[in-house]
C-alpha cells in the first residue's frame, strides 16, 4: 500500500492472552502500510508499563522500529536511565517521552522530573542520539494547561530540551492545527509536528473519551453522528468520510506525517489509508 505521507501507529498494550494475539494481528496487517513505526502506552503507575515494555520488544523483533512511550510522573533518574537502558540494548531507537497525568489534586509530580522537558533533557545528556525523541503536542490545549500560550511554551521548551519530532492529541478541527503550528513556528521551533488521527468507530466511546481527554468534537460533528443512533455502520461510514477528509485537509495544510491512534485495530485506519490512495 501507497500512503500519501509516512504514517505510524500506536497500540496500547493488551491485559489478556487474547488481546495480545489481536495486537499481534493487526500488526501484520498494518504493516502494509509500511510504518515507520508503532508507538506503545505506557500505564500509569505501573498498571501496564511490564506489558509495554514486552510488547515493543517483541514488535521491534518484527520487522518494524517499535517506540515505547515513556512517562517521567513519579519517576526517578535512576529508574529511567535502567529502563532506557533495556530499551536501547534491545535494539530500540525511538521513544515517546510524556510526563504523563497528574492524578486528581496532586500538586507536584512525585519524582525527579516535573515536567517533560526534564525528561527530554535528561534522555538527551544520558544517552546522547541513540534515541529519536517524539514528545506529545495539544493544539487544542493540555486539560491541565492554564491557557493555549503557556501550554504551546512548554511545547517550545521540549523542542529545545532535544525533542526531534511530536505526535499531537486526536482532533477533528484542523485550524486548530494550523494555529497551533503557526504559533510554535513564530517562537523559532521548527521540528515536525505530526497530526494524531483518530478513526471514529463507536461514537458513544468516542464521546466518553474526548470529554475526558480535552478532544473537541465540533458540533456539526456531533449532530451527525448523534443522529445515526445505534446504526453501527452509518457511524462508520460517516466516520471514515469525515476523518478522510480531515486527513487530506491537513495534508494540504502541511502536516509533515499522520500518526493513527490505532486501538488495536488495523481495519479502520486501512479504510482511511485506502481512500486517500484512491485520491
């Protein structure tokens, strides 16, 4: 398969046997694609981080780089700097590096690092360039920023720790995007920024999801798909034509690269990869 832009995919670690084989599955199947390559999840307080770290040693055996994400919140120098160490003797050379949530109420991070640019920082004067470092980007804003501007400088302050490359949250707006990426490019930042892209299958979970993470969904978005009810394929067939579209606009827009938030599954992210082929 042709894709317009290099893409990448991101799974997250499966809590079954049975899960796994599914990741497994849709790995192969995504590989048609040719990715550079697969990001992994990282569970907070360490729910799945032994899955993760399984995981993308065995997808990186797979043919294709695999990059684990790695969060700094309650995390100490040593931890990391052990973890990476595995990581890199693995033979892995891309991380995702995120300072992850702040549970509810808690006002300082519980670690060495209290924010991303630490852990970027960190990552860049322990091991140098033996990893490429993606950070995460918000162009509708962190949940827990105090406002856009101080949040797109605390992106800026990533770049500059050594990040090379961001992955942003899903969204559906894509002047969102555009400014967001017009406001880094005025404070000097110039490395990529990668459109995160979310199929829509289920939109009651996509509802529940986004109201949770800060994702707007715009209201003429809402209304049609709210008016499918429980049509399982009309939502799907909105869906796809909706994030197909949302797909060439921010290809025309400049977007360097798509990264799909894939939810273990290959067949809504190669329906969308289809259609913009047939483009």
């Amino acid at each position: 398969m042709n894709t317009v832009v290099p893409v990448s995919f991101e799974f997250f670690p499966p809590k079954t046997d049975a899960g796994y084989e599914k990741l497994l599955k849709a790995h192969e199947e995504l590989k048609v694609a040719n990715p550079e390559f697969f990001s992994v999840t990282y569970g907070a307080g360490g729910s799945t981080q032994e899955r993760t770290i399984n995981t993308v040693i065995e997808l990186n055996q797979r043919g294709v780089s695999a990059a684990p994400h790695l969060s700094c919140i309650g995390s100490d120098r040593a931890t990391i700097k052990a973890l990476l160490e595995k990581y890199r003797d693995a033979g892995i050379t891309r991380i995702v590096a995120l300072r992850g949530d702040l549970p509810s109420g808690m006002r300082g991070t519980g670690g060495d690092f209290n924010h991303a640019s630490d852990l970027v920082a960190y990552v860049r004067e322990t091991f140098g360039d033996a990893f490429t470092i993606e950070v995460a980007a918000y162009p509708e804003m962190h949940p827990q920023a105090q406002n856009l501007d101080k949040d797109i400088d605390f992106f800026v302050a990533k770049a500059k720790a050594g990040a090379d490359s961001a992955i942003t949250q899903y969204f559906y707006n894509v002047n969102a995007y555009k400014h967001f990426v017009d406001e880094v490019r005025k404070r000097g930042c110039d490395i990529p920024i990668v459109p995160g892209i979310m199929p829509i299958t289920n939109f009651s979970a996509l509802s529940r999801f986004s109201e949770a993470c800060g994702a707007d969904i715009p209201r003429w978005m809402h209304q049609a798909l709210q008016t499918c009810g429980d049509d399982v394929q009309r939502i799907q067939s909105i869906g796809l034509n909706f994030v197909v579209d949302l797909c060439k606009d921010l290809i025309q827009a400049g977007a360097p690269k798509l990264h799909f938030y894939s939810m273990n599954q290959s067949a809504p992210t190669l329906a969308i990869l289809e259609q913009l082929g047939k483009d």
